[in-house]
C-alpha cells in the first residue's frame, strides 16, 4: 500500500507542474483532448501537454495526411545520409518529421494521432508535398514497418 502511496503523490506532483506549464486546468486539458481525440492513459493526467496556444487552422479541427517512415541511412535519404536535416539539426526518433514547408512551416510544433509524441518541422524531402510527412525512425527496420499510413494531424503555432 506504501508504494500505490508514492505513486499518488508523483502523480499529483506531475499535474502541479504540467498544469502549471500547459497553463491549462485539468478539466480544460481533458476537454481539449476530447476535441483533438487524443485518448488520456489516466484520467488525471495528460497523455501530451499540449501548450496554451492557437492553431495554424484557426480551429481544433485535424488536417488527414499521408505519413511514411524514414530513417538516415543511405536507402532513405540517398546522399543527405549524414543524419543532419536540412535545417542544421540533429535527426532524432519521437522529434523529427519531414514535411512541405509551403504547407507546414519549418520549425512548427506538430501532434500525430495515435503517436505520443510533439514532432517538429526539421526537414525536408523531395517526395514530401502537400499533404504528406516523412516520420523519422532510428532504424530501417523500424521505418519500414511503419510503412504509409493516413493520420490526422494538428499543427500547433510556432
């Protein structure tokens, strides 16, 4: 019983400071989630904080995209294989995509459904246009796998 202890008390702690980061109350968190459909694991805590903040598309409506997998090797990224993107940064999984910067500007903070992650705009590629992202992967095997898929997205304002 000690331990379930602790674990309410980290967990408090954790909605003092996310709360207070966010700059969102629990409750408009949750019904912020609601809106974006992004599922909570706990009730009382948030999957991602998603910053107070307005929205490219003036709305909490999410924008479908056609997502695939990239890693930095040779098969992939041909002679820009150097693990540098194209904005000076180091590729990292759960942080760098790849996108169209006519239609996502470099830099932008950006939500996947059903990943946990808030991705940003650090690369580019030649078959990435319109309505498409790259999602980098640590390895081939990894990007591969996750293939092409359709997924909502939301891009929060830089």
């Amino acid at each position: 019983m000690e331990g379930y202890k602790d674990l309410k008390i980290m967990v408090l702690i954790l909605l003092v400071v996310v709360t207070t980061l966010t700059g969102f109350t629990i409750n408009e968190q949750n019904q912020l989630n609601e809106q974006l459909e992004i599922p909570t694991v706990f009730p009382e805590i948030y999957t991602i904080p998603v910053y107070k903040t307005t929205y490219h598309t003036k709305t909490v409506d999410a924008t479908m995209y056609t997502l695939t997998g990239y890693c930095s090797c040779d098969i992939c990224c041909g002679i820009y294989s150097n693990g540098i993107t194209s904005t000076g940064t180091e590729v990292t999984a759960g942080r760098t995509i790849a996108v169209d910067p006519d239609v996502i500007p470099l830099g932008s903070k950006v939500v996947i459904e059903g990943l946990n992650n808030i991705y940003v705009a650090e690369d580019i590629g030649g078959a990435i246009q319109g309505n498409k992202i790259d999602v980098f992967f640590a390895t081939h095997e990894q990007a591969w796998n996750f293939g092409r898929q359709k997924r909502k997205i939301w891009i929060l304002e830089n």
